[in-house]
C-alpha cells in the first residue's frame, strides 16, 4: 500500500508498486475483492445462483480514495535493538517495514541513526496515508434500497475479512462507516 520508484527497492519488498496509480489501483481492488467476497457469500446464502450473483456484482462500482506513501529507501525486518542508518533528505522518506508493513519513518539525517528500540529519530507515518475513504454505489434495485444498517453489516464483515487476510496488520485496527 506504499511505492517507490527507486530502482533497488524492489528487490527489497516484493510486490511494493512502482507508482502512485499502482499503489491505488492495487487497494482499490484489495477493497473492491472484499465486499465482493462478502456480497457473494450474502447471495449464496440466500439462494441465489452464480449467474444472477454474478449479474448483481457486475452493478456495483466501488471508487477509492487513497493517499499511498511513497518509500525512497527501505529498512526491511530490522530487528528492535539495530540502529537504521539515516539517508539524505532526498533520499526520504526512509520507511521501517515490518513484514510487508510500513511502521514507521526513520527521520535521521545522513551520518546519524535511527533507534527503532527508544524511537530516536522516529517519526509516525503521516495521517493523510492511514485513512482511505471511499463510495460503493450499484445500479440494481433490490441493493439500492438496502437499509444503513444492511451496508453497514457487508462493509464491517469486508473490513473483518480484510484484517483476517495476508495484509492483515494492514487493516487491525480498521473500521468502516457508513454514511
């Protein structure tokens, strides 16, 4: 959910994007894949078949908004008591990524270090890059007049399913609203 589009980042974080638009596009369909998910399983329970199940989904369009953080370098699985060495300001922002999660950014500047243990030189990832918001609108009728409350439900069991999946400390401490 972040990019770089510096050449030897890659190598360090398989799957990271290369672009702002690849680092969106790949939440948008992260998110879009749960409320299908969820949706499906409503359908199925109700009976439906795969053919209308999947005539249903085929009206619904989900819009992402979403600010990804771009990484210049990375400091990938260093352990707590290791010092991250600092980069040049242009080299920044220098992430700390913990499995395949940015937890944070090393602030130090070139010739200093990082502490991850006592968080020197530690900085939080900005707020702009922790928050997406979005709109799920559909075209057919029955989920059109669906009740708040019904909406909510599908979008709290996406969130659930997101924080169960393989970016699950992603999405830990997720929650949907909606308005």
């Amino acid at each position: 959910m972040v990019y770089s589009t510096a050449a030897n980042v890659p190598a360090q974080v398989a799957g990271i994007a290369n672009s702002e638009a690849g680092a969106q596009a790949f939440v948008s369909r992260l998110l879009m894949q749960a409320v299908i998910d969820v949706l499906e399983e409503q359908g199925r329970s109700a009976g439906l078949s795969d053919a209308i199940i999947s005539t249903i989904l085929g009206q619904l369009t989900v819009q992402v908004r979403y600010t990804p953080l771009r990484c210049m370098t990375v400091a990938v699985n260093q352990p707590a008591n290791m010092d991250i060495a600092g980069v040049a300001d242009m080299m920044k922002p220098h992430c700390i990524i913990v499995g395949n999660t940015v937890t944070a950014l090393c602030n130090a500047p070139n010739g200093m270090m990082c502490q991850l243990a006592n968080a020197m030189m530690i900085a939080n990832i900005p707020a702009t890059h922790l928050s997406i918001s979005g709109s799920l609108t559909t075209t057919n009728v029955i989920m059109a007049n669906w009740s708040r409350e019904m909406w909510q439900g599908v979008v709290n069991r996406a969130v659930r399913m997101l924080a169960s999946g393989p970016f699950g400390t992603n999405f830990a401490s997720a929650f949907a609203t909606v308005v």
